[in-house]
C-alpha cells in the first residue's frame, strides 16, 4: 500500500469536488445497463458510486425506491418507512428523488424535521421503536449515505424491519428489479414533483433528534459520566450527527465540546487519508490529525464518519486507538459492567477483527459468533438478543441497552464514542492504558491491513476462491491450522478467504463499495512475524488471482 505524501496534510484546493457539476452529472447522466460499473449493485452497505462514472444518478435512485416500494407491497410492509440522508452532496438530490417516488406509490415516509440531517444508527432507533411489540404493519427504513466514502459518492441503503441493514436475499431481489425497471428505461415508476411530495397526507415530520437523543440514558451511563466531569471532545467531521452533539451534552449535562461544526460538502476541513483522497473516516490517523493534534486538551475526544455509524477514539495516553484495540476494551468492558445482561448472549464479531476478542471471551466463560464482513449478520442476534454486541475492524459496533434489550441493529457511532467516557470515569484510565493492561495478561496483538487496486474481474475471482487453492502448509514459519471460505459462526461464504497458525492470521477479500482488495492479518508474536504473514498472504493472493 504506497502511502501518499499529502496523507494527513490538508485537503489541497485542486482536489475538491466541483458540486456544481457533481449535482449536474447526478441529474443528466444516463447509465447503461449493460456496462457492468453502471448497473445498480448493493455491496456490503446498499448501492454506491459516482455521478462522474454514471454508477450514481437520478435513474439509478429512481429504479431503486420504485423496487423497494415492490418489494414492501410483495412482503406486505404497510407501516411507515424511515428515510434519512446524510452531508454528501450527492445526498440531498438522492432523497428528493427518491421522496417522488415514495409518494406516488402512497408510501407513509417520515421525515425529519426542519430537514435536518439523520445519521444511520437513528434511522435503525427509530424503526425498532414503532416496530416493538407488533404483530403487523411493520416500519422500515431508507439511509442515502456512501459512509466515509470520498465526497463525489453517493449511497443508498435499505433497512428491512429488523432495523439492520438488508441481507443478501433482500438486497438481491431489490438488485434485479430495479436493474429491470432500469433496462426498461424507467417506464413502469411512478413519480410525482418533489414538491408535491411533501404535501401528500402520506408525508410526515419526525422528531428523530430529541427521541434518539432522548433514549441514550438507556445504553450508557450517564449518570457517571456526568458525575465524574471528564471533559469530552468531538468531531463529526461535517457528519450528519453534526447537530446532535450539543442536544446529548445540554440533556445529561456533559462536559463535552464540539470542536468543529463545519458541514461543507467538499469537506475541504479534512486532513486527506493515506492515498491522498479525502475519505472521512475516524479510524485512520490521517483523517483525523485535528482531533489527535487536540489530545491533551480533553481527557476523551471522538469522532464520527459523515452518517454517523463509526467511531474513532483518541485518548491522551495513546492518541487514535486501533479500532481492533478499542473494540477489544469495548467487550472487556461491558460483559464485565453489564450485570442485566443475560451470560447467554453471544458476541458477534466478524472473520477480520481481531483475535483477541475470542481470548477475551473465552476468558470471561461468554460464547462467539464470528461472521463474515457486513454488519447485516449481527441485525437479526441484536434484535432477538443471541448477541449483546456486534463489531468489526473498521470501527462499527453496537450493543445492547442497559437492560439487555435491542438498541439498534445497524452501526452506531454515538454509543461506542460515549462508552469511552462512560469506561474513563468509571476506570479512573482511559481505553489506551484498559488495553495495555489486557495485552499484559493475554497478549499483545499487531495488525495490519492493506489495499490495492482491483478490477470487477479480479473481485469476482476472489468469491471462488477455495481452501484447495492454498497448497502451503505453513505460513510465517508456522504450520496452518486452519483454511476456510465460510464464517464459523453462521457457515455463510466470506467472499475470500481466511488462513490460521497457532499465533496469527490473513485474510484476504475485495472490498464491497470500493474497486479494490483488502488483506488484513495480525501476530501475536511481534511485528516481524506480521509482516512474514502479510508478505505470504500476498504471494497466496496473487497466486491465486493469476
């Protein structure tokens, strides 16, 4: 992975997205179906793509909210749906083009109030809320968000009513008839004016703020928090949380400042990541060099990605936290600090995070369930309570309430942010110094992952990939213990693959939003026999792909 010399300088001016001309291509431009990077696809976390490449339009959002209102009507979904979208500029014009839709086909859509912008784990809130102890007219939901994806991306994803983001059968059926109704140049959606829409009786405002904001008290203590005066900092990175900080810190008077809250939808206020694109992601260091470069001023400081379903935590004792690391205090913290939570709900984690959470739990008597990459694995065990918490690599996590009940089933970004000052007072140490004293006692891991370039061809390659097509036997010079092609914990493919010694890993697999390929690995020996992995990983991986 060649790191660019811009990497965590500020953005440049002649790499800033022209919105103008961003919107006009969302408006003008017309996919062809029959080229493959143009045709609606739903990755790991729903449709995504640029108005620049065609992959992300007008016709695309179109097709797609008239095959969600097929699908609804096919599984008799008639309760309201929740939409909300974040600070891409591709997002506003996705939501007004979808809200034509949604009222032509007389769906009951609720919207937020004041148009304010709605992160992710507060469209998952909301459904599970209206949708606790029914028995029919389910709610559902839209989030038009590509994550931290640069800011020329759009997204689009669908929530079913378990809250979480759609499983694959959903996401597939969507997929094909929105492709169809796309193939057919649009003729069989119905649509009517953007204004109009909003006029419809079908159309509601929704306070999604203060009921979200109103409902933390419920998963973190912050009676604690509070009590203990830990001074906060916080960055939503020009997110769609950027206004929800304020209300959660005047509600359970925290001490916690907001330190920036700029929304601009070239994010020019960000430092680029590691390739020299501007990517808003808490979890790399050369994303979030302003709020590191702010350490010592907080005794906590967080961030959040543009929809608000990551997190990244910076401490004073280590600076950003590893989410591998984090997420590792995370369960260590709560199995031990949750006393209403039943000792039979599993924790969830998927095949690339972190080892040490399996030494943790089997530590602490608890059982794991490990899944392949998608926090759509975790939604249904979040919601029926198999799971108390679910987590991956890349810094999303959630859990449940204090009571042991469903918070939400996709990522939160809010609640693992606040956990941190909730575990600072309550351990009198930040997550920095909470892990140290963990790897004291079960070892210290080192993790790595890298990216590369891929084409739609060599992604497709990595889906078929095989135990038989790993002939080694050892792997940094240790023998294998394992090659599997399907997660442990619920036996679905993994899209790649995954090989173990007795103190290390790799796996490899393409990335589900973006055209390339990731291998991670991690050692519980020392750096040096990481980076044996990596560099066999890679000659596994290549010799495969040829």
């Amino acid at each position: 992975m060649e790191i660019s010399p811009n990497a965590g300088k500020p953005a440049e001016q002649n790499i800033l997205v022209n919105i103008p001309r961003l919107v006009s291509a969302y408006y003008t431009g017309i996919p062809d179906p029959t080229i493959p990077a143009q045709r609606i696809s739903f990755g790991t976390s729903g449709h995504r793509g640029s108005a620049f490449k065609n992959s992300f339009n007008e016709r695309h959002i179109l097709a797609i909210t008239q095959a969600i209102c097929l699908y609804r009507k096919q599984q008799k979904i008639d309760g309201p749906l929740y939409i909300g979208f974040d600070t891409h500029a591709l997002s506003a014009p996705a939501f007004a083009t979808s809200m034509e839709v949604l009222a032509a086909n007389g769906v009951e859509v609720m919207i937020a109030e004041n148009d304010e912008y709605t992160p992710t784990p507060v469209i998952s809130h909301a459904i599970l809320t209206y949708n606790k102890g029914r028995k029919s007219g389910f709610a559902d939901g839209i989030v038009i968000t590509p994550s931290h994806n640069p800011p020329d991306d759009g997204g689009f994803k669908y929530n079913p009513p378990d809250g979480g983001p759609a499983g694959t059968n959903v996401t597939g059926w969507i997929e094909a008839k929105a492709n169809e109704l796309l193939e057919k140049n649009l003729q069989e959606v119905k649509r009517i004016s953007f204004e109009r829409a909003l006029r419809e009786p079908s159309t509601h405002r929704h306070g999604y703020l203060n009921t979200y904001v109103n409902d933390l008290g419920n998963i973190i203590d912050m009676d604690c928090i509070r009590a203990s005066n830990i001074s906060m900092g916080v960055d939503p990175l020009g997110g769609a949380g950027v206004h929800y900080w304020e209300p959660i810190a005047e509600k359970y008077k925290l001490n916690l400042k907001v330190v920036s809250t700029i929304v601009d939808p070239t994010f020019s206020f960000m430092t680029v990541d590691w390739d020299g694109q501007i990517r808003m992601d808490p979890s790399s260091p050369y994303a979030m060099q302003r709020l590191i470069a702010m350490k010592d001023r907080f005794d906590i400081s967080f961030a959040c990605d543009t929809d608000h379903d990551r997190h990244g935590i910076v401490t004073k004792s280590a600076g950003l936290l590893n989410p591998n690391n984090y997420l590792s205090v995370v369960v260590s913290y709560l199995l031990q600090n949750r006393k209403q939570w039943t000792t039979e709900a599993a924790i969830g984690k998927t095949v690339v995070t972190t080892q040490l959470i399996d030494r943790i739990t089997a530590k602490l008597g608890r059982k794991l369930y490990e899944t392949p990459v998608g926090f759509k694995w975790f939604a249904e065990g979040l919601l029926n309570k198999s799971l108390c918490f679910g987590g991956e690599e890349s810094a999303g996590a959630s859990f449940s309430r204090l009571d042991g009940s469903a918070w939400t089933t996709d990522k939160d970004g809010f609640v693992p942010a606040l956990l941190s000052a909730e575990m600072t007072a309550k351990m009198g140490n930040d997550p920095g110094i909470l892990y140290k004293n963990i790897t004291k006692e079960l070892g210290e891991p080192f993790y790595d992952r890298v990216e590369a370039k891929a084409t739609p061809e060599q992604k497709e390659k990595f889906k078929q990939l095989s135990a038989q097509q790993v002939t080694e036997k050892e792997m940094g010079g240790e023998k294998i213990t394992a090659i599997f092609t399907n997660a442990p914990g619920n036996n679905s493919p993994i899209g790649g693959i995954k090989v173990s010694t007795e103190n290390g890993w790799f796996a490899a697999r393409p990335s589900g939003t973006e055209d390339i390929y990731k291998i991670y690995g991690e050692s519980f020996l020392s750096k040096e026999h990481l980076k044996r992995i990596m560099e066999e990983a890679q000659n596994i991986v290549n010799a495969a792909l040829e």
